[in-house]
C-alpha cells in the first residue's frame, strides 16, 4: 500500500481547543458509595463518591519486647482480637518475681487489634478505616453512574493539555499576568490578590516567581518552559522519568511546551485570554509512558445540547499539506510553520538517518526538511 | 515434520512487532515485518487488535495469507496448506501493560534477598523493590512500601531449609498485613511464590491463604552455599501466563492461539542469548537498549544472568540515565562546547517528547553518549548481581545498585567474555554501524579480543520463544539473519602517558602481511570483512596486558565485520583527560580516525576548540 503525496500522517499532538465536550471518570481506588445520580448539576468541589480505606497496620513485637516463647504471648495480654485501643494504652503486661519485674508493651497508634498471631508472637494493631471523598472536578452534570466504583463528568469546556505538569487537581479564578506568549512571568507580576487564582504566564517562570506564588497561595501557574534545575529546586528531588502529579508545592504547575525559555503557543495562549476571569480546573498529572497522560486545564462553559466541536481533524492527528505544524525539536524547538511536502520515500537527514520527514516552510520563508516524529500539528 | 512458515509477534508496551520466517531454497529466512500499535488500553482493550493489524502488514507485504479473515475473532491458519496459505509454528511473547513487575522479599539483603532477586530476574520481570530484614527500613516503611507498589507477583524467600523461622515468618507477616493490590484487575488474588525455609511453609500458607494465592516451590537457598533458581522462576513464568496476562484484555484469546506458552519479551531475548552461547560454547554479554529498560545479560562460564534496570532507558527514562550518571560523565563523550543547563534542556525535552528523534549530529552525539552511560549504569547493576553467592552478611544499601563493583566482586572476566551483542532501537537505528560498535565498546570496555554484534532487525525475542520448540531453526535465523557481526575490538588493560606505545601489532591474512605500532590514546580500524580470518599476534609493552599477563605476547586468529577490528590503544579503564580542552582534542582524534560521525561536522568541533 503507498502513500501518496496529498496524503495525510498521523501525528500526535497535544488537545487544544476553545470549545470541546470533556467527560472526566471520577473513580474511588476501592469500592464505595456514589452520592450523586445521572443528570445532577455538580460543581467543581461537589462530592460525589465515598469510601474508606483500611488503615495502616503497626506490627508490635510482643514476644519480644516481653521477651518470652510466642505461644506464651496470649497469658499476658489485656486485650483480645477486635478490641479498640487507644495510643498509649498498655495491650500486653508480664509481671514477674513479685512486681520486680514489670514489662508492658503500649500501643503506639489509635486502632484496633487486628490479629494476635500464634506462629510469630506479634500482635496488629490497625488503624482506624480512613474515609476517601472523590470531588466532581469540574463544573458540569453526572453523565453516567457506574455503581460503587465510579462516575462520569460531562460538561463543555475549552480544554488546553500541557506537556508536564507538577502537583495535583485544583481549581481557580484564571488570571493573564503577561501581555504575550514570549514574556516571563517575574516576580512583579504576581500581587496579592492572586491568592487562589490560577496565573497564566508566557515563555517562562522564573524560582523567585515560583516561590512568591507559593507564599500568596496561588492555585496554578501556567507557562510555556520553566527551568529543569529551578523545578529540581522546588520540587525538593532530582527528575528522573516524567511521572508526576503527587508533588506536594501548594499549587499545581503546568508547562505546556517544555523545559527552557519556550513561549506558550498562540492558540493557547488566545484560549486562557479568552476565558480570563472564568474559573478552571487544572491537574499537573503527567505520566509519559504508554497509556500517556498530560497535565490539562478545563475552563467549563455554561453551554447545554449539541455543539460544533472545533477542530477535530487536530485531535485526531491528521498532517497534511497546509497543516500548520510546530516543531518540537532542537535546533528549531517552538518554530511554527506549514507543511509544503511529506515526501512518501525516506530521506536522509543531517544525522545520517533514514526517516520519514515532512518539508516546512517556516514564518520567515525558509525551507527545512523535519523528520515526522519531530512535529506536531497546531491548527489546519 | 519440519515446518515451513513460522509466525511470531511480541506485543510490546506501545507497539505490536510481528516477524514472519520462512524456508526459501532449502535456508531459513527472515522473510517480512509488520508492526502495530499495541492495544491493550481504552479504545480498544484486546492485544489480538494489534497482533491483527502487525499481521495485516505482513499478508500485504508478501502476499502470504496468515490469518483466516472470514472469522471476526483473530485465527491463525495453521499449519501450512501450501500456496501462501498458513503457518506451521506462531509464538509470541509480550511486554505489554509495563511487563511483568514483581516485588522480591528475602530475609538477609545479600542472601536470600539478592538470590530471590536473580530468580525473578531471570523470569523476565522488572524487580520493584527489595525488601529485606536488614535493608535499613524499619517496619513501618516497609509496610508502607508494600501497600505502594502494586505488583504483579510478590516472590518470598529466607531461611535455609530447616534453619531459622523466625525472620521469614516476620516477612511474611508484612506481607499479609499490608495485603498489597495486585496491579491489574482488583478482583483476583495477589500471586505470593514462597520459596524459602520448607520447615514453615504450613504457617506461610496460614498466613496469607486469605488474601492471596500461595504457591510453593522448592527453598531457592537450601543451604547456604547452594543457591537453586530454576523452580522460583518456572512458577514466575507460570504465574505470568496463567494468572497475571489472563487478566490483560485479550490474552485469554491470544493463549489459544500460541503454539507455545508465551513469554515475557525479556526472558525471550535472554534466552536467545543464552541458546548462542551454549551453542557456541563461548562467553557471552548482551544488552537490550530500550526506551524505558536496559537488560543485561550474561552466560559466563555456564552461568547465565539477567538483569533489568527498570528506570535506565533511551527515551521514557533518558532523564534517569542523566540523574544517575550525573552530567560530568554525560558530557565526557561530548567533543563539542556544551554546558550543563543545555544538555540538560536537550535531555530532559527528550523525556517529556519520547518519540522525537535528533536532528543534528550534534544532538545524535547526546543520544550517543546517553547510551554509552545507561549501558554502562546497566552494566554495573549486572555485575553486582553476578557475584559467588554470599554467606555472610556484608552491609549494603540501595544506591550501591549503582556504584561501581570492583571487578573482583563479579564473576565475569571481560577478557574471558568473547562475544557482546547489541539490541534495542538506538544500537540498531544508529544511522553508521560503527558507532554502535563504540558506543559498546566504551560502555562495556571490553578486554582482549572481543566480537561485536548486534541485531538487524529488532528479533530476539521472537526467536527466544521459538528456540524453546525449534532451536536449531531460530539459531540458524538468529546467525544468519538476525545477527550483523559489526567487528572485533583488541584492546589491552593498562595506562600510560599519550603517545607512548601500547603494542606493536603483526597481521597476516591471505598472503598480506601487516605491521604497526599502537600508541597510547590512539584507535586504528582496520576495514576487514567478517569472512576474512586474519592472524594476530600482539606484542604489547610492559605497560599493558591484552590477556597473557603485562608485557606477554598473545596471538589469536580473528574475524573482523561491517566495520572491521578496531585496535584501542586507549587503555583500560578508558583513558579520558581530565584538561577539557584535551579531552575534547583527543574524542575528536577518535572520532575522526574510526570516521565516527561525518567528516564535516569533525572538522567544525576542530575548529571550535
């Protein structure tokens, strides 16, 4: 089978667009209660799953720290199997040669006694159940219920993916703290009145900007690039693979192009513009691997029925000749430009390899052979 | 009968590679590849769509019918009916969903601890986490760590047989009270292989028969001195099939179709190895470079090994290459002006864009030197796990992985290893085979004389599966079509001062004879084909040892390859400047003398320097 030259590639892209129907599964990590039903109004922080998950076990020595045979271990204790206790609470006592010697063990937690085990002479004291609340997320209805374990939230929103974000769920008032895509986000352009809002950047977010929006509490900063050693520095540990998401900075980051000083993309930077003011809900979790996940930001439209979703043909993935692609790729990382050619046959580039490429014209007219994997497409 | 057609797939973690062999003019031959993504996440949750799709690729590109496409399930038309219909053998085997990734449990770190580690290693599995009595974590922790990871099989192992309980009781205690999920499917119970003490496996059983499926397999460390893998791993292996793919989407139907068990795809490459070295009754090391792994493997002296480093890779993990080499050892390769904050832009971008390939050379020379220190971290894990077993207790922590072992510690006698094969999409993408050839070489510095090879066509793992019903058949693909033999690399262990000689280096093959003085510092290629047989005899100064003792001369017969016999007059370990101006001075002379990377951009590092 060929392919010919008004042919189309697949190529991946990250979702970005002003209007698109986003339905999140919000899932309990063990089975529970669902608080909602399908068709309720739900808001960002409505809570609409529950579950308790067992709590942690604390192994106390008893054989030991008494210092006598484990099948002894039941003559002294105070408390049997399913018994509450209290931290510090004496559970086992031996006392010996006329109260001269006197040895307790304690317990060390708030709990139960889970099991006194005959063979090893210890006894498990577990933590009372923990109980787990699954928040909506975003603003929208409960478009289906899937009992116990999970529901489905539906809503329309303009939804941008990032590249790799840090820290978790949170939402806030959206706030462009710069006039362009190429301008850094400096300490100056974060005030007090940013606490609990989400600040958009553009090409870059400097350590001390980073650091005062921790202090105001700020929920977000969006920006194109930020530097892998300031993260290394706030983040408290070195990168390794790009799985994320559980950082604990107080707010949640998001870089939408990569690492360095790259500007957020037009389209983009036009969508958080365009929706500032409006609240949006973001998530820094990344993990880069297959079943990839990106860090998003839904900005949830107060919309109902069927809607034109734009740009379908983007998310999907389809390059053809007048895609505008971006390049992804050193030494043209963040170029935009349009694909005049993809050549069927491969071609050997600078470094000697044979790959399939594609031919762009970048902004200011020149012609550059890029292999395919190295683009992604950014409008038709 | 013997087969005509063989089909075989490996369903890795993001794409479905099908081979397709057949015996053309009495030889068997690699005869075409079709490749897919896998699919085994939402849409599509059933692994025989993209086994379907890779197949599909194979039918249109010889015309060879494979699969019966009147049904709507996949089915594979066996055995061969003639006339481009059918196939005789179709085996596969799969990484896909992260591959196998087991949590290990012993009872003393350097005992029973890194034994159970070989044997889940050996089973192909990715190795999570090690806990031990003594690895320094308290209970709590270790509790903690188990509820974490969600594996897919937990081994258990401590204690020789009938000696102390105790522990390995404690172990399993743990074990049963931080009742960890296994990682897919919540509905079926944990896999625990226990393969410690025989004396308490009643009350390991008592223990964990709630909440987990218990199987026991004979003490993996009986005695003290005896360490016995073999059954561990061959209930890894089951447990992989019958219990942990049974719950992957589609492998129930894809079981049924295989003409033999299906196998993780590491332990298939390693037993490709494994069967070359035994045939070949030579040392082998071979590596598979990946996107997210390395694997290491080795038969030494009878002794086979595998190890994977879960978090050294090309691309997925290329940030973890970085954080554990650390940038000083990255940028020793670099012949060009880089400075630390842009190598790590050019890293770390990779990381978060994995499919993106490089561009320029320069950036291919980044790639290049990534590989030689994810090989060489790789490496090192092996050789810390190919050691004499250990009896007494030695204390160790976690980050000693990826230290450096003395060469005493391990086994393995690089000038004895006489064989080092390559695989993964780096080595064999890598656009000139001679750079596949040094990236080895640096990494795995070997001594003596040493062959190099690599795959053509990523397909070791097809023909491990297919060597366990058809060895001579997947040898002969492996030799024949599989393997390109890149050279043979002479080089003697030593150091000296630059420019000093190293050896004189006598030739003879045909009727040519041929002379010449290797210096310190310096590498000489010479371009002779693999069928050429050439006699050598290396005369080397005090200063050096190329396999007979400092000084001693050694003669050998050897082959060279695509890229020829390389003569490494850099010493051993790798001499490398500290000044990085004649750092750089000397990569460039290496470089330039193998014809590493295009005249052109050698001649723009020269300049800049």
């Amino acid at each position: 089978m060929s392919v010919s030259e008004e042919s189309f590639a697949y190529t991946p892209g990250l979702r970005v667009t002003p209007l698109t129907y986003v339905r999140k599964l919000r899932s309990l990590p063990v089975k529970g209660q669902i608080l909602v039903k399908v068709g309720d109004p739900v808001e960002f922080d409505t809570i609409v799953a529950r579950c308790y998950l067992e709590g942690m076990p604390q192994i106390l020595k008893v054989a030991e720290l008494l210092d006598v045979d484990t099948e002894e271990v039941p003559r002294y204790l105070l408390k049997k199997k399913g018994d509450p206790v209290k931290k510090g609470e004496i559970i086992a006592r031996l006392r010996a040669a006329f109260g001269l010697i006197n040895k307790t063990v304690l317990s060390p937690i708030d709990g139960y006694v889970e099991d006194i085990n005959e063979i090893t002479g210890n006894i498990t004291i577990r933590e009372p159940q923990r109980p787990v609340e699954v928040a909506a997320y975003v603003r929208g209805k409960i478009d289906e219920v899937i009992p116990q374990e999970a529901v489905v939230v539906g809503t329309w929103a303009a939804y941008v993916q990032g590249i790799i974000g840090f820290s978790g769920e949170r939402f806030g008032e959206l706030r462009v703290a710069v006039s362009n895509p190429e301008d850094i986000l400096t300490p100056d352009k974060i005030f007090e009145s940013d606490h609990g809002k989400i600040i958009v950047g553009g090409s870059f977010v400097n350590l001390d900007a980073l650091e005062k929006a921790r202090k105001i509490g700020v929920k977000g900063i969006i920006t194109g690039g930020a530097d892998i050693e300031d993260l290394e520095k706030l983040i408290g540990t070195r990168m390794g693979v790009a799985i994320t998401g559980r950082e604990e900075l107080g707010f949640t980051l998001i870089l939408t192009e990569g690492f360095g000083k790259l500007p957020i993309s037009d389209k983009a930077f036009e969508i958080l513009k365009d929706n500032e003011g409006k609240i949006a809900a973001i998530n820094g979790a990344t993990q880069v691997r297959a079943g990839v996940l990106r860090p998003e930001i839904i900005i949830p439209k107060n919309l109902s029925g069927k809607m034109k979703i734009e740009d379908e043909d983007v998310e999907e993935g389809k390059m053809k000749v007048g895609s505008i692609i971006r390049i992804i790729r050193y030494p043209y990382f963040g170029k935009l430009g349009r694909v005049v050619r993809l050549p069927v046959e491969l071609m050997k580039i600078e470094t000697e390899s044979l790959v399939r490429v594609v031919e762009v014209e970048l902004e200011d007219g020149k012609r550059v052979i890029i292999p395919r994997a190295d683009v992604e497409i950014v409008t038709e | 009968m013997e087969p005509s057609y063989i089909l075989a797939t490996d369903v890795g973690s993001t794409t479905t590679k099908a081979r397709f062999f057949g015996k053309v003019d009495g030889r068997w031959r690699f005869i075409a590849s079709g490749e897919a993504p896998t699919t085994v996440e939402k849409p599509v949750e059933d692994v025989t769509m993209g086994v379907r799709n890779a197949i599909r690729e194979v039918e249109e590109l010889t015309g060879h019918m494979i699969m019966d496409n009147a049904k709507e399930e996949l089915s594979i038309l066996m055995p061969y009916k003639g006339d481009k219909v059918g196939v005789d053998i179709y085996v596969s085997t799969s990484s896909a969903g992260g591959g196998l990734q087991m949590l290990v449990q012993g009872v003393v770190k350097s005992i029973t601890a890194e034994s159970a580690q070989r044997a889940a290693l050996g089973a192909g599995a990715i190795v999570m986490d090690v806990l031990s009595v003594d690895d320094g974590r308290d209970d709590y922790y270790k509790i903690e760590t188990l509820r974490f990871l969600r594996p897919d099989i937990v081994l258990l192992a401590g204690g020789t047989d009938w000696g102390d309980k105790t522990h390995v009781l404690e172990m399993t205690e743990l074990l049963s009270k931080a009742r960890p999920r296994p990682r897919l499917g919540a509905e079926y119970l944990l896999p625990v292989v226990y393969a410690g003490n025989v004396a308490v496996r009643e009350e390991v059983k008592k223990m964990l028969r709630d909440n987990f499926e218990v199987i026991i397999t004979d003490n993996l460390r009986p005695k003290i001195e005896v360490e016995e893998v073999e059954q561990a791993r061959n209930a890894i292996l089951y447990l992989f099939m019958e219990h942990v793919m049974a719950h992957a989407p589609g492998y129930d139907k894809l079981k049924k179709l295989v003409s033999t068990s299906i196998m993780p795809t590491p332990a298939g490459e390693g037993m490709m190895i494994r069967t070359f070295s035994e045939m070949k009754g030579v040392n082998v090391i071979g590596v598979g470079l990946g996107g997210a792994t390395t694997n290491i493997y080795s038969n030494f002296e009878g002794r086979f090994l595998r190890t994977v480093s879960a978090n050294l890779g090309m691309s997925y993990s290329v940030g973890n290459v970085f954080k554990e080499a650390g940038a000083e050892n990255v940028l020793r390769w670099i012949p060009f002006e880089m400075d630390v904050k842009d190598l790590m832009e050019v890293v770390y971008n990779k990381m978060i864009r994995p499919t993106t390939i490089p561009i320029t050379v320069e950036d291919l020379v980044i790639e290049h030197s990534l590989a030689r220190e994810a090989i060489r971290l790789g490496f090192n894990h092996h050789k810390y796990l190919a050691r004499e077993l250990k009896g007494v207790k030695k204390e160790r922590t976690i980050s000693d992985i990826f230290e450096e072992v003395k060469p005493e510690d391990t086994y393995i006698e690089m000038f004895d290893v006489s064989h080092i094969i390559g695989t993964g999409g780096l080595l064999s993408r890598a656009p000139r085979r001679n750079q596949s050839m040094m990236i080895l070489t640096d990494a795995f510095q070997p001594r003596g004389f040493t062959s190099l090879l690599q795959d053509s066509v990523f397909m070791m793992p097809h023909l491990g599966v297919l060597s366990t019903i058809q060895k001579e058949i997947a040898l002969d693909i492996f030799e024949k079509e599989c393997l390109v033999y890149m050279g043979t690399i002479v080089a003697g262990v030593g150091t000296d001062k630059i420019g000093a000689k190293v050896a004189t280096i006598e030739l003879e093959w045909d009727d040519k004879k041929k002379t010449f003085d290797l210096s310190f510092g310096q590498i000489i290629r010479e371009p002779i084909p693999k069928e050429i047989n050439v006699k050598i005899r290396v005369n080397p100064s005090s200063n050096f040892d190329f396999g007979n003792g400092f000084g001693k001369s050694v003669e050998r017969t050897i082959s060279g390859g695509v890229v020829g016999v390389i003569f490494d007059g850099r010493g051993r370990p790798i001499y490398l400047p500290e000044d990085e101006k004649e750092r750089k001075k000397l990569l460039i002379s290496w470089y330039d003398s193998i014809e590493l990377y295009p005249e052109s951009k050698i001649e723009e590092w020269r300049k800049g320097l």
